[in-house]
C-alpha cells in the first residue's frame, strides 16, 4: 500500500534535468505539464522492459497491482504529460521555450 503522501502535489510538476552540473557549460531542460498516474500492468511492464534494457538488470522492477514491486517496496509510477518545454544554453547564453498543444 501506499503512503498517504505519494502522489500529493503532482497536480502540476516542473522537472529539471541538468544535464552537464556546471556554470558555464551544458544544458538545463525545464519540462512542465501534469503528472499522471500509470497504473495499466501492460503499461507498466513496457516501462520496466525499457528500463532494464537500457540501464541493465539492476534496475529490474516487478510489476504488480498497478504498479512497481509489492508489499512495502511498492511505488507508484508517473508520466509527464508535457504541455511546455523550456531550454537554457549556457555556453553561448540562450533560452527557448516550446508549447505543446492545448497549452
């Protein structure tokens, strides 16, 4: 079972992902939308293959009751519906921002 406070405060969420952690170099992405929960196994197990086959079989998760693991290891699973993207460049400065549909 989960704990009452997974998935609180996922009505909207901003992810930012850096992708070199430096001043002057690399990239930061900003990804905004609504968090939605997957709870379909078959959506779940394509997710846990994709996992697995990129980052090997230490990051195996068991499907099972509409999410990963069971018992008290289980978590909950989210996608992103994205309805904004924003980019920074940091070496030359610069920024963009894309809107999804309906956004």
């Amino acid at each position: 079972m989960l704990a009452a406070c997974e998935g609180r405060h996922l009505y909207r969420i901003w992810n930012h992902v850096p992708r070199i952690n430096a001043w002057a170099a690399g990239l930061d992405v900003v990804v905004e939308g609504a968090a939605v929960r997957v709870s379909h196994n078959a959506e779940l197990q394509r997710i846990a293959d994709a996992i697995e086959a990129k980052y090997g079989s230490v990051w195996h998760f068991d499907v099972g009751d509409g999410m990963f693991g069971d018992g008290e290891r289980a978590a909950a699973v989210f996608r992103i519906e994205t309805a904004k993207v924003m980019a920074f460049a940091k070496d030359p400065h610069g920024h963009t921002t894309f809107r999804f549909d309906g956004a």
